[in-house]
C-alpha cells in the first residue's frame, strides 16, 4: 500500500565531515514547484459505471446513501485547488467506490484507512459477521483482497490509495489537512471516538466531515456516530451540510485556512 505525502520518511539528515568545523555545505533542496491545478474531468459514463460497480460491491452503505457521499465529496473536490480526502473504514471497498468516483472526478486523492481486520461488529458470533471474508490460513477476517480487487478492478488506483492499519495511530502522524473526512470505522464508543478525536482536526476551515449510521432514535441503531455528530454541532466547529438516511453532512466553519482554496 502507498504511503500519504504526510507520513513519507524524510531522508536522513547529512552529517558532513567528522571535524565539526569542516562540515559540508548542507544539501539544499529546490524549492517546491507551483503546481497547476489538476485537472477535473467529468464523464457521466465513466461516473455510472462507478455507482454500478460501488451498488454491487459488499458493504453496509445503502445506495441513495452512497449517491449522496459522492455528492458531498464532488463539493470537496471543488472547492479546493489541491484536495486530500480520507475515509476510515474501508472493507471491501462500497464507500471507497463512490469516494472514488469524486476523487477522480476532481482529480482529489482518497486515502482509504483500514487495518482490514473487521470491527468489533464484525467479529463471529456478531451480526455483521460474514464468513467468507475470514482467511483459512489465520482464521481472520481479511477485507484488503476485496477491496484491492474492487478499487483495481473499477480503474480507481490512481486516486485512491489503501493505507493499511490502526485509524488513531495513522491519524496521530498524520500532517495533511483533509477536504474532506469520512468516518465509517468503528461503531463501538471507544473506536469511534477515537476516530472523531484522531480525524475530525485535521478537516481544515471550509472542509467536509462526513459520519455514517447516525441515528437520532436509538431503537434504529448504535449511539455512538450519533453522538460524534452531536458533539461536531455542539463544538461550534461544524454546522450540518446535508445528508442522507443515516449519511450526515457538516461542515467545518472555523479555524485558520489551510488548504488552497480553487482560485
Ligand atoms: C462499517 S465497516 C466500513 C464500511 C465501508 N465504509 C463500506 O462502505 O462498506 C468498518 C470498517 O472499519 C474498520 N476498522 C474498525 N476499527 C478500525 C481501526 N481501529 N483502524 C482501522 N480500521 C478499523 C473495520 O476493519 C471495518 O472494515
């Protein structure tokens, strides 16, 4: 799996000579070319294609739900010259598809983060359990073959790249301020929170936070993605930006800029 820009190992430092008094003039690098902003394409065909395949890939995101996240993220990859997307909770690859769609559409990059071993949820004896997604040779669950296969097989590996392994622990090193952050992982209150604790900073003023499974009436389903959602609004820091289903849409409205704005 590619490694984000933010968690690329810099080169060690060079040491010169050993007499501290003779050191050789440090390397310098060239200064970061300006780049244009890339370029957007928009291809109905291509875009219906993608939702076929995201409506036939396994997953937990219904498909009116899956239109809209690719609605929100096409306004991510918009407004921003140079637009960095990140979803956690991969699977097999339904949300990624979709996010896709709109990263490539608006020539974005969605780091799509896993550690592809399942939730809590997911685990046997769970209700979201599937037994074929278990490896024979660890008795896991292993989605990152699926998701490979979906994301490879939809032409999507130019812009979206798989990191694979621990949400907080990625967030915690992670530098690049985010358009748009979708937070699918998790369900249960300590893995989501984390993930609402790890990810929601680095969405930069102007940026979209997605939440999925948000459910007002607790009889629908789990409290804690309603409650991260809560906590957004009640924060000041977002306000709500649309949604669908259990799909929520809000909007960060405060901070300093950090992120290009298409000029
Ligand atoms: C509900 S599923 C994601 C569904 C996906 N968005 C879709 O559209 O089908 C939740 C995912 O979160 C992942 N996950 C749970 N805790 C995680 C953690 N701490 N770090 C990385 N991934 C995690 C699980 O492996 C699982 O694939």
């Amino acid at each position: 799996m590619a490694t984000p820009p933010s968690m690329r190992p810099t080169a060690p430092a060079s040491t010169g000579a050993a007499d501290p008094e003779r050191r050789a003039a440090p390397e310098r690098r060239a200064a970061p070319e300006r780049r244009a902003a890339p370029e957007r394409t928009a291809d109905p065909e291509r875009r219906a294609r993608l939702f076929s395949l995201a409506r036939q890939a396994t997953g937990f995101m219904p498909d009116d739900e899956g239109e809209a996240l690719y609605t929100a993220a096409m306004r991510a990859g918009s407004t921003f010259a140079v637009s960095t997307m990140v979803e956690i909770g991969a699977w097999c690859g339904k949300s990624g598809l979709y996010l896709g769609a709109a990263a490539e559409e608006t020539a974005a990059v969605l780091f799509s983060v896993d550690h592809h071993h399942g939730s809590e949820e997911n685990q046997p004896g769970w209700e979201h359990h599937d037994d074929s997604l278990v490896d024979p040779a660890t008795g896991r669950i292993d989605t990152l073959p699926h998701w490979r296969k979906a994301i490879d097989g939809a032409g999507l590996s130019g812009s979206v790249v798989g990191v694979v392994g621990d949400s907080p622990t990625i967030a915690a090193h992670w530098a690049q301020p985010l358009s748009f952050c979708f937070i699918d992982g998790g369900h249960g209150e300590a893995p989501a929170w984390a993930d609402y604790r790890g990810w929601a900073p680095h969405v930069c003023p102007g940026g979209w936070l997605a939440i999925h499974d948000v459910f007002p009436d607790p009889a629908d389903g789990g409290r804690p993605p309603f409650e991260l959602w809560r906590d957004a609004l009640d924060s000041g820091s977002f306000v709500e930006d649309g949604g669908c289903g259990s799909l929520r849409v809000l909007r960060k409205v405060t901070g300093p800029a950090a992120v290009r704005p298409v000029g």
